[in-house]
C-alpha cells in the first residue's frame, strides 16, 4: 500500500462524524474568532449607543453621576486590560467604556454650548445686530442670521448669541449692522410630537431664538463687533459675493444652484426646482456634505499626483502620492471655509482627512477602520450628530460602500485583448461597480430617509446613475476651478461648463420626477425601530463571514415594523392650524398658514395633505368650524382674544373636539361633553396629536415626548394674527 493507503487506514470506517450541532457550533466559533481585527470598529458605535441614550432621556440628568460612571467604566477596562489581558474579558468592557463615555460627552457638549434663548414676547420688538450670515430662504422670505447687540425687552445676559431673523425683501449682506422691527420667538418646536426637534438642531448650533421682520430692515450704527465676529462676517461676505458672481454669470435659475453647492447659498434657487430635485432623489447633490468633499479632494488628489509625475526631476525627488494628501487636505479644508462649514460638512472634511493622513501615513486610505476612526472624531466633537439624519446617512451609506469594496472580487485583466474588447469590457466593468454602489448606498440610506423624511423617490437609482458621472466628471471639478478663479477673473469658462453640466442635471430631475409614482408616501415607524435598523445596518457592515445577513432583517425593521394607528386629529403648537385624516388624506382646516408644520405631520404619518373643502364649514376671521359631523372632527379657534361665551358656544355645538388658541376661563354649558383645548394647554404642551376611543380623546402632546431638556422651553411660535 502507498502513503495514501497507510493515512487512509489510521481514520477508521465507523468512526463517528461530528454531529450536526457540533458542526454549527465550530462554524459559528470560526465566524467569531474571523472578528479579532474588527471588534475595535465597535468602539465608535457603542460611544454613539451612549449618547443616543442622552438624547433619548426625558429630563436632563446631572453631569457628576454620569462623568463618575464613565471613569469607572475605564478604569474596570484599562486595568482588565492590564491585568488578565483576554479579549474575551476586556472588549465587553471597551464597549461598556465606550457607551458611558458617549453618555458623559454629550451631557459635557450641551452644557458646553448653552446660551441664553429668546421668549415668546406678547408685542413685537425692536432688534439691533449684525448680519452674520445669509441662511436659506423660508417660505416667507429670505432669512439671515444675526448676531443681535441690542433687543427691546430683553436684558443683555438674556439676549441669544445668534438669532435665525426672516427678512422682507433682498436680504442684507454679511457685515452689515442691520435694525428690524419684528416678533421675536424660541426656535421652533417638534411640528407633531416624536418628529425631528429644529429647537434641539438650534441650540446645537448656537441659534437662540427666531425673527419674523414686519417692516424693511433699516441700517444702523453699531460699536464694532469683536475680532472672531469680524472675521466670520468677513468670510461669510466672501462666499456670498462669490455666490453673486456664480448667479450674474450663469443666471438666477442655472446659477442658484451653482452657488448652492459651491458656497452652500440657496437663496436664489426656485421652489419648482428644489422639489423636482427631492422627488428624483438629487436632493442630496445641493447640500455640502460627503459627496462635495470627496470630489474636490479627490480631484486635487489626482490632479497634483499628476502633474508631479508628469515631472520626472519631481517626481524622482518626493512621493507623489504623499504631495497629492497634502493637496487633498489643503482643498478639502478650503471647501469647508468656502461652504460656510455648516455640521455635514465638517463631518464630512474630518472623514476625508483621516483618508488623506493615512496616505500620508503609509496605510490605506479607505478602509473600515479609518472610517471608525473618522466617526469617533466625529462623536467625540459632536456627539449631537447621532440624532441628525445628516450623519446617519452620511456614515451608513460609507460603511455600506466600504464593506462592499472589501466583499468585491479583484478584477481579472486578460493579456493581449484587441482595444476595442477592453473599451466594451471596462464599460461593462463601470456600469457593474455604479448600479451595484448605487443600490447599496440607496438601500444603506433608505431606512434613514423613510424614518425621517417619509420620501421614497421610485426613480432614484435612474436619476442618480445618470448624473453621477455629470456631478464626478463635469460640474464639481469645473465649479472648483471656477470657484478658485471667479475673483481674479477668470473663472467664466469653467463656471460656462460647470452651469451646462447644472442644466443637463436639472433637466433629468425634472423629467425623473415627471414620471408616473415618482414619490412614495411612506409612514414613520416607532421611534425604537430606527435604532434597531441602525445597528443591522452597521452589523452587516462590520462583521465578516456569513453571519453578518442576521442583519438584513433587523435592517430592514422601518419597512417591515407595524405602524401605530394614525391620529384622528393633529393641532399644531399654538394652536392655530389644525388637521383630521379621512380615507388617507391629512384634511387641513387652513390651507396655507403654517402649512410646513402640517405637510410634515401629514408626511410622517403616510398621509397626502389636502385642503378643506369649501363647503360644509362655517370659517369666519378668527374661527373655522364645521357645519355637521360628516364635515370634521374639529372647530379651531386662532383669535389672540379669547372668545365669547356664544361664540364657544357655537363652536362646541358643531364639534366634539373645540381648539382655542387664547385662554379661556369658563366653559359655557353647551360644551360639556366635548373636549376643548385651550392657550394653557398649547404653552404646555404644544403640538398634540389626538385619537377618538369608547371613552373620549386620547391625546399625546409633543412636550412630554420631547422631555424636560435644556432646548426644550415652550413659547408660542406663530407669528400670524
């Protein structure tokens, strides 16, 4: 017998085979034991866990207890570390760390950035400031954010660092000390309860309060501001006059959008324009953020590796590559300060500079690992950032593309293939790598974009493969060089070849939105689910092996998970609009007042928003109410003054849900038996969303969902009559 034979003979026929469960047991230990390089990329996830908790709380908790745990917790994990050394011990206790330390970090953020933020005053005031920055326009008007100096009622130690005004007219320029006569108000509250918090956004951001102008903003004179607001009003006035000249170059409709994502202006771009790019899904293109920063960086990068190797005396002399990062770097911060540097952007410079450090740092540049790296810094900076869409997109869809292109197979090149076959072969190779890329990214952000923006765009994938190579190839490269050389002059013919680039894109939005069943309608799902699908996303990207698809479920918990029965009723904060659903549709009781507020909730509950009909409603100056049952559930009341007995009276024989916006002190005997809502409740609570049952209403109030927290004081917002 051979060598074979006598191997062969040492295994016996009968021997026992591992069981079945011996065997799942061993391939699961292999799959876990694949995962020594990789249980560190937890780290950013578990820090993010600890402040998502933050955020999640009802009442703002003390700083001590959580600083104490989160040294403890380190501690226990340094030393284990230290003394026993098992990974099996000591990453429990990393990410155990890691969630105390993101719990105690964002406390230690919102206590660092408080500042002082406006109230509802009763009367309009007089505001004295300086324009900081020129903001996106609002619905009603173009809106400014100011530095007050001086507010009418208000002591200095009460004045808001910054304040969010919208303005009648041209908007003022940075730098200009400015005097507005207008209604003052905290940043807005949630527009239903559960729905994304703009005051939590604003106080983040160092924005105390809101302004509604009710005449022409007038000049004034003002002692100068101190050096740091200088120098911000001054770069700001930069990137708004580069923003002129992109939009008297290429036009207000080509132009705008130019400017848009140059300088982060959108103030000259049309209301027709902006919802065709959202219903195609190229809205994304219009806000600086990761797509922006990795362009212009990666244009720069390649652009200088090029012109050092087309040097031979250079390139023999420095690496190229290095030179390239540090080019790379350099643009990509540039970008930044011409953006504004509004949080996506800063996101997105920090992750595009671990890339180019670990160029330069002789390590690959896109890689799991510095993508951790990339959103720990991030965390670390703001932990705030785990609850903005902005960052959940931004870092799914990255890690989506970055465990795609570890999970791509290396590409196979023949040797002496005919030119015209590796032309049809690399085009192959290209559309294989975008569709794949797109739908990955696409089904990483989808259940970020449902949860948050209640907007499927069917055609997206089409919309987004077509002006991918436009917006890669053609518009960014050209609007950067353009940007860089419109102030000595000579930036039109890049700018020209940028806005026929900007035309060809809007073109196809509006043609993709204009096809049948463009936009999907699609319900939010309980608050708790986000998370859920949050980390199946990041599991699928973060493990290796097969066991990485038990997250594909838990990914795809916002499409699957039951939806909570839709409210009968939704009134707005202040009430002073309010809405019922009938057969899948969001009736408003005014249509176009604060109708924001009502598309938002309409949105997030699967509802298409519709306006009441004219007849069967009785609507005078202040009132609106239905003529009989099958008409409406809701009588609303928006006067400041509170009405008179007969006037309630009225109104709660035509409905069984009455809103006052006022006070009211007494109820008439014609309203007992129906619930009435009042100015107390709205202070309060104010939005609220109601459901009938066998035993009245059941009302949830946005203030009790959003908590006792430092952002969310209550006052009345509107700033209609």
């Amino acid at each position: 017998m051979g060598e074979g034979s006598e191997r062969a003979a040492l295994i016996p026929p009968d021997a026992a085979k591992p069981s079945l469960s011996a065997r799942v047991r061993d391939w699961a230990w292999a799959e876990v034991l694949a995962q020594s390089l990789r249980w560190r990329l937890w780290a950013p996830v578990a820090f993010g866990g600890g402040a998502a908790i933050y955020f999640a709380l009802r009442s703002e908790p003390p700083l001590w207890p959580l600083a104490l745990a989160a040294v403890v917790a380190t501690a226990i994990w340094l030393a284990a570390k230290r003394v026993v050394g098992e990974r099996v011990v000591t990453l429990p206790l990393m990410l155990i760390a890691c969630l105390f330390l993101g719990l105690a970090g964002a406390k230690v953020r919102a206590d660092r950035v408080s500042a002082p933020i406006a109230p509802a005053l009763a009367e309009p005031t007089v505001l004295e400031g300086w324009v900081v920055d020129v903001d996106s326009p609002g619905d009603r008007g173009h809106r400014i954010v100011v530095a007050p100096v001086r507010i009418r009622g208000l002591e200095p130690e009460a004045t808001p660092i910054r304040l969010r005004a919208t303005v009648r007219g041209e908007p003022p320029k940075p730098s200009e000390a400015i005097r507005l006569f207008a209604i003052l108000n905290p940043p807005p509250p949630p527009a239903s309860p559960g729905a994304y918090d703009f005051g939590r956004n604003a106080y983040f951001q160092g924005l105390g309060g809101t302004a509604f102008a009710l005449g022409e903003t007038r000049d004034t004179s003002l002692a100068p501001p101190p050096w740091q607001l200088r120098l911000a009003m001054a770069v700001n006035g930069a990137r708004f006059a580069l923003a002129q000249r992109i939009v008297d170059r290429l036009g207000e409709r080509t132009g705008g959008i130019a400017a848009a994502m140059t300088t982060g202006h959108e103030t000259w771009i049309g209301r027709e324009d902006l919802d065709a790019m959202r219903d195609s899904g190229l809205a994304h293109i219009l806000s600086i953020s990761g797509l922006h920063m990795a362009i212009v960086g990666g244009f720069a990068f390649f652009l200088v590796r090029l012109l050092v190797a087309a040097w031979p005396w250079l390139a023999l002399r420095v690496s190229g590559k290095k030179v390239a990062a540090v080019a790379g770097l350099i643009a990509v911060w540039s970008y930044l300060i011409l953006s504004g540097g509004p949080p996506p952007a800063q996101r997105a410079a920090i992750t595009a500079s671990v890339a180019f450090a670990a160029i330069l740092l002789d390590r690959p540049a896109i890689t799991m690992h510095a993508l951790a790296v990339a959103a720990m810094i991030v965390l670390v900076l703001q932990p705030e950032a785990i609850v903005t869409p902005g960052f959940q997109m931004s870092f799914a869809a990255t890690a989506a593309l970055v465990a795609l292109s570890e999970a791509w197979p290396p590409r196979t090149r023949e040797i002496s293939v005919p030119r015209s076959i590796q032309v049809i072969q690399s085009a192959r190779h290209w559309l294989t790598v975008a569709v794949t890329a797109s739908l990955v990214a696409g089904a990483a952000t989808g259940p970020f974009a449902i949860q948050h923006f209640n907007r499927a765009a069917t055609y997206g994938l089409i919309a987004n493969l077509t002006t991918s190579p436009i917006a890669d190839f053609l518009m960014m490269p050209a609007l950067a060089l353009g940007a860089l050389l419109e102030p000595l002059g000579l930036g039109a013919p890049f700018l020209w070849v940028a806005g026929k680039g900007v035309d060809l894109m809007l073109a196809i939005g509006h043609w993709t939105a204009g096809l049948p069943g463009a936009v999907k309608t699609v319900a939010s799902a309980p608050d708790y689910v986000l998370p859920i699908a949050f980390l199946g996303v990041l599991f699928l990207c973060l493990w290796q092996g097969r066991l990485r698809w038990l997250g594909l479920p838990f990914a795809c918990a916002v499409l699957i998970w039951p939806r909570a029965p839709t409210p009968d009723v939704w009134i707005g904060d202040g009430g002073t609009n309010a809405a019922f659903s009938r057969e899948g549709e969001a009736v408003v009781v005014r249509p176009g007042v604060r109708e924001f507020a009502a598309d938002l909730w309409s949105r997030r509950r699967g509802l298409t928003l519709e306006p009441r009909p004219e007849e069967g409603w009785a609507c005078a100056r202040s009132s609106c109410a239905p003529a009989d049952a099958a008409s409406g559930p809701v009588a609303l009341w928006w006067g400041k003054r509170a009405p008179d007995a007969e006037q309630l009276a009225a109104l709660c024989q035509s409905a069984p849900l009455v809103s006052v916006r006022a006070a009211v002190a007494t109820l008439p005997s014609a309203c007992e038996g129906r619930l009435v809502l009042d100015g107390v409740d709205y202070a309060r609570g104010g939005s609220v969303e109601l459901w009938r049952t066998d035993h009245g209403w059941r009302a949830v109030w946005a203030a009790d969902v959003r908590g006792d927290r430092p952002w969310s004081r209550i006052g009345d917002p509107d700033a209609e009559g």
